[in-house]
C-alpha cells in the first residue's frame, strides 16, 4: 500500500530529533539577569502576599494532572502535510517558550537560596511547572517523529540579559499573555469539540492556571518594588514590554494563520482577544495600558504583517544576497516606524481609567 500521507520535512541534527528554529527577532528567547542584584531586593513591602503565592505553589494543583491518557495512544498521521508542519511548530514554539521558563526559574532558585529563601522556593517550584509543560509538550511532539534535545537547546541558544526590573515585566507578561491564549483556545475547543485536533488541548485549562499563578507571583514582586511601578520611567517601559509582547504575537500568529484555521479559530480575532485582555489584565499593576481599541493600533500592525510576508517572498527567491539586503531595507525601516508610532501612540493612564469606570 502507497503511503499518501505528505511528511513535512524539518532538519534533525540526529535522526528523530529536530534541529531547533532558527534565531530571530520573533522566536521565543532565553533569558538571564543579575542574579546578585535579585538575590539582595528588599520584598518587605509586599512579603505577606507573596509567602502566600508560596503556600499555593506548595500545594502543587497539578502534579496529577499532565499524565498521557489512552486517547493519544494511535495514529496522528491524519494531522498532515502543511497542518502537520504548523501543528509541530505549534508545539516546538510552546516547548521552547516553557523550557526557557524552566531554565530561568530554576537558576534563579538556585542562586537565591541563601539569601532570599522566599523568592528562591518561587521560583523553584515555577520551575517545575515549567518542566512539566515542557516535557509535556515534547512528548506531544514525539506523536510525530520529532522530538527537541532540550540539553542540546541549552547550550545553543543564545541569552538575553534583563536587569531584574526588566525580567520581572517580560516574565509578567509572557506568563499572562500565556493565560489568556491557553484559556481562549480551551474555551473555543470546549464549545466546538469537532475542531480539537489533537488531545493535548483538553489540558489548557487547568494548565494555564499554572501561567496565571506565576504572573500572579510576579505581580507581588512588582507591588513588593514599588519604585519601579511609580515614576516615569515605568509608565515607559510598561509601553514598551506590552507593544513588545502583543506585536511579536500579532506577528507570529498571523504568519501561521492556517495553524489556528484548523481548530477553528481566526487568527486575528483570536489575537485581538488575547490583547484585549492581557491588557486589561496589566492594568492591575502597571501605571499605564495600550489603547488597543484605537483603530491606528491595528492599522499599523497590519502594515507590519504586510511588510513581513513581503520580506519572506525576498528570502524565498533567487536573488543575490546582496540584492536582497537592499530590497528588505526599507521594509526594515518601514515596520521600525510603525513600532514607533505605535509606541507614541497615547496610552490609557490605569488610575484614570479605573476611576472613570467606578
């Protein structure tokens, strides 16, 4: 019998293992900070809230939760060709987002032990949600052929140094952000069961409960540095981490659009939920927000995923190197005048907002 299932071709650095993504200013990174400077921050000023996230991370809700049941015990090979190369990245992406979680968290535990034995159980105790979800997701990936050599992908991948204030909002945000897509896709595959492609959806639930303890945790370490939160340079970087955070997604996203077509979901609506709400959900801490209701917001990102698939019809042709670094150039600068405008649009003052609301 002829197979006619068509295999999408990744490269493996040995057979069965897939040869991580390329580098770019899209893929999910690894991180690193000054252990030194985390190690000696004064938590005084919110130490009760968070020796109570402490309590919580104990408990451990989900030890029993990530077992593989009968259901993926069969065949995936009706997830094929372009849905079955989206689906891996799909899960190669997660994987790669959660293992860097992992990674981070677990160092951080390790060299806080000493000297902030709160922070360090957090943060240990993250870093074992992060390796189940990592794990979790690489063993979905070995329902196709492919795994990740998450020991291999320590030692390639390049870091990317924070101060502590600075991971403390990327962290917030990505654990967030994590929440709402987890929970959206959940509740989308909850009322339209048909479109759950594959078994490891049903998990999201209780899974980004785990996303949002952590966020949680991290709000604490914020509330507990309040300096960081109550001059101007916050309301800056606030901007500038959540535009960072929505257009790398907005961008993703829409790059794998078909990924989302096929549980179901558009790629745009989906996004513009997930902004809407991890933005509401900052206003709980940060002192400004991204008006995203603002039609110029989305007019601009769109005008970046243009400028993107231009940019990837000139990587994909023929043309000389040389030729192609000139024709990309001004899609460069293009898409880095949007950001600033996006930048410099107006943002929503939280206090402001939350009182017109009452």
């Amino acid at each position: 019998m002829v197979d006619t299932v068509k295999t999408p071709h990744f490269e493996e650095i040995r057979p069965g293992v897939k040869a991580p993504a390329k580098d770019t200013i899209l893929t999910p990174r690894f991180y690193t900070t000054d252990f030194e400077e985390m190690a000696v921050m004064d938590i005084s000023a919110n130490e009760d809230e968070l020796r109570a996230i402490l309590e919580e991370f104990r408990v451990d809700y989900n030890r029993n939760h990530f077992v593989r049941d009968e259901e993926f015990e069969q065949s995936w090979e009706s997830i094929s060709g372009e849905k079955r190369r989206l689906f891996i990245e799909f899960l190669e992406r997660s994987c790669t987002a959660e293992f860097s979680g992992f990674l981070l968290y677990k160092e951080l535990g390790r060299r806080l032990k000493d000297k902030s034995p709160v922070l360090a159980e957090c943060f240990t105790l993250m870093s074992r949600d992060e390796a189940r979800h990592a794990g979790f997701l690489n063993k979905a990936m070995s329902d196709f052929n492919l795994q990740l050599d998450l020991g291999f992908l320590t030692k390639s991948k390049q870091y990317t140094f924070f101060k502590p204030k600075f991971i403390f909002y990327a962290t917030y945000l990505s654990e967030k952000i994590g929440y709402w897509r987890y929970i959206t896709i959940y509740r989308h595959l909850e009322k339209h069961p048909e479109d759950r492609i594959y078994p490891i959806f049903r998990f999201f639930e209780n899974w980004c409960q785990d996303e949002n303890r952590h966020g949680d945790f991290f709000d604490a370490i914020m509330r507990a540095q309040p300096q960081h939160l109550n001059d101007w340079q916050a309301r800056l970087w606030s901007r500038f981490f959540l535009l960072s955070v929505f257009a790398t997604m907005y961008l993703n996203d829409l790059q794998r659009s078909d990924f989302y077509a096929s549980i179901g979901l558009d790629a745009r609506e989906y996004d513009k939920e997930v902004i809407e709400k991890t933005n509401d959900t900052a206003a709980r801490v940060f002192p400004v927000i991204l008006d995203v209701n603002d039609p110029e917001f989305y007019r601009r990102l769109e005008i970046c995923v243009e400028n993107n698939v231009k940019l990837a019809e000139i990587a994909e042709s023929n043309t000389p190197g040389f030729v192609k670094f000139f024709q990309k150039l001004p899609l460069y600068i293009n898409s880095g005048w949007q950001f600033l405008r996006l930048y410099l649009m107006k943002p929503l003052n939280v206090e402001a907002t939350q009182a017109a609301v009452l």
